[in-house]
C-alpha cells in the first residue's frame, strides 16, 4: 500500500521504508523473487539518500530491511557486516536505539552462524551488548544477543551460562519461557541455535530432535515462519540437509523423511546458488556431497573437493574446516 500510495501521489521521506519492506515481501516464501526485491532495495537506498540525506533518521530500519532480508540473497555476507555497524551507530546518535540494537543483533547472527568470526572476540563484544540492550530495556535483543553469545560459549566447549548471568536462567527454563510466552521468533532462533551447535559437536540425536521442535513451532506460526527471512534461515537449512542425509545412511524406518528433509534442503540451495554463488555454492556442494555419498555415487568425491575449495575462496573457514 505505501508503495502504491507513493506510485500515485509522490515521494516523501517514508516511501523509502515502503519500497525497502515491499523488497523483503518479495524476496520471502512464497515469492523468492531475489532480482525484483534487489531492484527495490536499491530503489529505497537512493530514496532514502536523495531525501534525506547522508544522516537520515531512517537509515537503521532502511539497512535493516535491505541488508538483513534482501541483499543476503546477492551479494557476499561479509559486505554486510559494516553496514549492520553504520546503522547501529547511526540509530544511537538518533536514538533509534530500538533500530540501532535490531541491526547489532543481525551483524552477530551473520558474523557467528554465517562467517565464521573469531569466537573468544565474539562472545566478549556480545556479552557487553547484552547489557547494552538490557539497560535500554529492550529485552527481544538482549535475548537474541544473549543466544548468540551462548552459542560462541558452546562452541568453545566452555561450561559457561550467560542466561544465568542475563537473566537468572538457564537455556531449558528460558526454552520453556518463549514458548510459554508464545514468542515464537525467539523460540525459533533458540531451538536453531540449538541444532547448530549439537550438530557441530557430533551430539546427532539432539540435533535431530531440535530439527522437529523447530518444524512443530513453524507448522504453528506458518506466517511468520516464511516470512521476513534473516541469513540465519539459510544456515538453518544447510544444516537441516546434513542432519537428514545423516539419518538417511542409517536406513532406519524413517530414512524417507530424512532422505526428504535432505531433498527439500539441496532444492533451496540450489536455488539460493544460482542467486548468489559467493555465499551458498560450497554448502551446495556439501549436501549434494553427502547425497551422493548416500546413493553410493562416485560423484561424492568431486563434490567434496569442489565444497572445500569454494569455502576457502570465499572466506567461509569454518564451513572449510566442516
């Protein structure tokens, strides 16, 4: 509506918001349409430039949209995360500090699940964010944060809990607390956290039983499970794919979900490589790897190969170490 609204009667400062949102409707399930929402995105940034100018009061919720939801699916990750910090500190000096901790959250989500940044570095600058946001009381961030600095925690193998140090919780009572509170988004992000970090420490059965808690949240909030989708997304399904391939070569009863989940995930990417090659072609690589390897296919090997190097070239360490 707001970008009809502008079509028809003229711009005006927040049609850049219009045309950053309609972006991110578009390049969102069910309309995965990337070309369009890349045109509006940058419709939106030269909007909010030529209108408002370099220190525009709109640019944290502009480059929130356009970085967080839309050029995930063009161009390299790594070009994002100094755009996450320009409008972070562009939304304190506005004090669009509900804005301004939205694009934080997004550069650790990108610079820890998609990056690969260094842990120990990580995890310190997210736990003084954590405060941060708790001291403006904006407790969706904090706890977001809070999941990520966890993350960096279990990751490094250390036995720390900085829920409790948050918020007097541990991970199963703060579990317990989004889905009680029906918070589904965080919960979400909670049980994807999860998955990952079981999955990267060889803990199968937990990653497994996570994949179903987190496919039971989305049949219950289907709208907001397919909409507004952060780069997180594309991790989750990388993954989803590895943990199915990794239960279809049980050949269990239930080897035909699994072998369905990993189909399901090796379609998305192949979809998300033709978009952009930079950021998905070595996860591809890997899921049609372990396919193949699943099929007894010789091809196996050459996707192996062709997964290892494209992680090294573009900069994708510890998918090259994975």
């Amino acid at each position: 509506r707001m970008v009809r609204m502008t079509v028809d009667f003229g711009v005006c400062n927040i049609s850049a918001v219009g045309f950053a949102c309609y972006g991110a409707w578009l390049a969102s399930s069910p309309n995965d349409e990337y070309e369009g929402a890349f045109t509006m995105g940058r419709v939106a940034s030269d909007l909010m430039k030529k209108l408002c100018g370099a220190e525009a009061e709109i640019l944290p919720r502009i480059y929130l949209l356009i970085y967080g939801m839309i050029n995930i699916y063009k161009e390299p990750w790594q070009a994002s995360l100094c755009k996450y910090s320009e409008a972070f500190d562009a939304g304190m000096i506005s004090g669009d500090t509900e804005y301004a901790l939205s694009n934080i959250t997004l550069y650790y989500m990108l610079s820890l699940f998609n990056c690969g940044s260094n842990l120990k570095e990580t995890s310190q600058s997210l736990h003084k964010f954590v405060k941060r946001a708790l001291q403006y009381q904006h407790q969706t961030a904090a706890r977001t944060l809070a999941i990520s600095e966890q993350m960096a925690y279990d990751l490094m193998g250390l036995k720390k809990n900085c829920y409790e140090a948050h918020f007097g919780l541990d991970e199963e009572a703060l579990k317990n607390l989004l889905v009680r509170n029906k918070l589904a988004n965080l919960a979400r992000n909670l049980y994807q956290k999860i998955k990952y970090v079981t999955y990267m420490c060889g803990d199968m059965d937990a990653a497994a039983k996570h994949y179903d808690l987190q496919e039971e949240l989305n049949a219950n909030c289907s709208v907001q499970a397919t909409t507004g989708r952060t780069s997180f997304f594309f991790i989750s399904t990388f993954i989803d794919g590895l943990i199915g391939l990794y239960f279809a070569r049980k050949h269990r009863e239930d080897e035909a979900k699994w072998t369905h989940v990993a189909e399901k995930a090796i379609e998305l990417m192949k979809k998300w490589t033709d978009s952009s090659s930079w950021n998905c072609a070595n996860k591809l690589y890997l899921l049609q790897a372990e396919y193949f390897f699943l099929k007894n296919d010789e091809r196996a090997y050459a996707c192996y190969k062709a997964s290892i190097t494209k992680a090294r070239e573009h900069k994708f360490n510890h998918e090259e170490g994975l």
